[in-house]
C-alpha cells in the first residue's frame, strides 16, 4: 500500500473509533470486581486481581488516547455520534468505567477519589442531558433497545464506586437509577413485544437486561439495607433475567460479531457479584454455585468475546464506516 493511501486508511479508522469501545472497560472492570468479590468469599489469590485491575486501567487508557486523538482530529464525528439516538446513550460508558476504575482501586483513596468525582460529573451531565434528549426529540419506537439503559444503570454504579455509601447522595443516585430502569423497562419490553426484532448487532444488549436489578440489589446492601423483602426481589428479578437469557440461547448462536458482543460481559460479572454477595450474606450454598457458575461464563465470554476483537481488529474489520 502506498504511503499516503496508509495515512488516508489510519485516518479513516480514527475517524471511525466507535465510542462503544468503552463497554470493553465496563467487561474488564466487570471482571475484575467479579473476581474480588470470590477472592473475599472464597479466599481466591489477591495476586489475580492486581492484575486484573492494572489490565483494566491500561486498556482504558489506551482506549482513552485514542477517542481524545478522535476528538482532536475529527470532532465532528464525536459530535455526530452525540447526536446519535442510539450511540448517544454508549457515552455513558466513560464514566461507568471510570466508576469500575475508582471501585478497583478503592484502596488507594486519592487515586480512586479523582476518578469517583470525575465520573460523577460526567455521569451526572449525561443522565440529565440523554433523559432531556429524550423529551426534546421525536423518539422513534425503533430507536429503543437495552442500551438505553447504560445511562441509567451508571447511577445505580455510583453507590458501588462509593468510598461512603450511606450519604444522601448515593441515595439520590439510587433513586434515579430505580424509577428510570422502571420506566425505561416498560418500552423497551413493549418495543420488543409489539415491533420489529432488534438489529442482530444490538442482540448481545439484552444481556443488559440483568444489570439493573443485580447494581439494585447491590447498592441497596452497601447503603445499609439488610437482605429484606426489596432486596430479595431485586436478587430475584436478576436470577429470573439470567434464566431467561439462557433460555433464549438460540438466539445468540451463530451471531456475526459486532463490537457490541462486549454488552455480554459486564452484566454477566453483576450477576455473579450479587449472587457471590448474597452467599455471603445468607451462607446458602445454592448461591456459591450460582455466583461461580456465572465467574465461570464471565471468564468464557471474556475469552471469546476478546479474541474475536483482536481478530477483527487485525483484519481491519473494527473502526470502518457503517
């Protein structure tokens, strides 16, 4: 290939970094405190998630470079997909990851408050500007599917991230991320019910759908609730979601890959946490099964889901113009 047709094609794929990179942070940072929550259960290696956690945060960073440089060079592009009723709602997985980050490296408190407070404004700005979204434009039906709950399940993060989770802050975030994954559940469980099939591509996002009870279930325990009636039907909610996605299994097989198969990774990893949770909090064996099983695919789903992105990435076949 020619010198400048090499410059022109590594300008195009610039051009072309899809903001839904972010959701392989939400997977690796997923993954990490899914791997935590069994080394505190089960008394697993601490030297894995070290690892784990320095993976996470040095992915990101190059994951980061690379969307800024996008910034710099191609701004209009950045600002196509902001305005995007669909690839807005992937931007909310900047400051989930730095959410994950912070609650990885919760131990070294200067270091995890920059990136908590950080996304907190970012999470913060986007809820309020992706929800008046919403309003201001004529929605179409079709637009919804389950990644519109990214923005708002990156609230319920807030309370997981937390260094003080008993605060009135956490229970503002808590509350928001309630009542929209709520209301939002009711659409988008209407869209698929009532209209045409998602895109094969946005498939791998009803993965998503077992994220919002599971961060409930969670938060709620580490804002001070006891494993009462509310949480019981959080965990529960969660448990029914991963049945029902491993009894539509069919529809996952024989996917084309799209960058949104990292969609599978990290409400596989919530899962896991509340179900690891939950054993330590009831001591019922049932759920230590549940929360390894589900480490267990999350460690499968990592594999696959990142050689097949590495692959593409190789081939050219990541970054190209839809």
């Amino acid at each position: 290939m020619e010198p400048m047709e090499l410059k022109q094609e590594k300008i195009s794929r610039l051009q072309n970094f899809p903001i839904m990179f972010f959701a392989v942070i939400m997977g690796l940072g997923g993954l990490g405190l899914a791997y935590k929550a069994l080394h505190e259960a089960f008394g697993l290696p601490g030297a894995v998630f070290e690892v784990l956690r320095w993976t996470a945060l040095g992915v990101f960073s190059v994951i980061t470079a690379m969307y800024v440089a996008k910034a710099l060079r191609h701004f209009g592009a950045v600002k196509a997909e902001f305005a995007h009723p669909i690839k807005l709602n992937f931007f909310a997985a900047f400051p989930i990851s730095l959410f994950l980050l912070s609650a990885l490296f919760m131990d070294m408190t200067a270091f995890h408050d920059v990136l908590f407070y950080t996304a907190l404004v970012i999470q913060t700005f986007l809820t309020l500007y992706i929800v008046s979204f919403w309003i201001r434009n004529n929605m179409m039906i079709q637009h919804s599917n389950p990644a519109w709950f990214i923005p708002i399940v990156g609230n319920l993060i807030v309370i997981l991230a937390a260094s003080n989770a008993k605060s009135a802050l956490c229970w503002y975030y808590f509350s928001v991320g309630i009542f929209f994954w709520m209301a939002l559940f009711t659409i988008i469980f209407y869209r698929i019910i009532f209209h045409d099939q998602l895109a094969q591509k946005f498939m791998p996002t009803l993965f998503i759908l077992i994220a919002p009870p599971a961060m409930a279930f969670l938060g709620y325990l580490k804002m001070g609730g006891g494993f009462d009636a509310f949480a019981h039907v959080m965990l529960n909610v969660t448990i029914f979601f991963v049945l029902l996605i491993f009894f539509m299994f069919r529809s996952f097989i024989g996917l084309r890959f799209f960058l949104s198969w990292w969609a599978f990774i990290f409400p596989t990893a919530a899962a896991s946490i509340a179900f690891t949770k939950a054993y330590g909090l009831t001591h019922e064996v049932t759920y230590a099964w549940m929360g390894a099983g589900m480490f267990a695919i999350l460690c499968a789903l990592i594999v696959v889901v990142a050689w097949h992105t590495l692959k593409n990435i190789a081939r050219g076949e990541i970054c190209v113009a839809e």
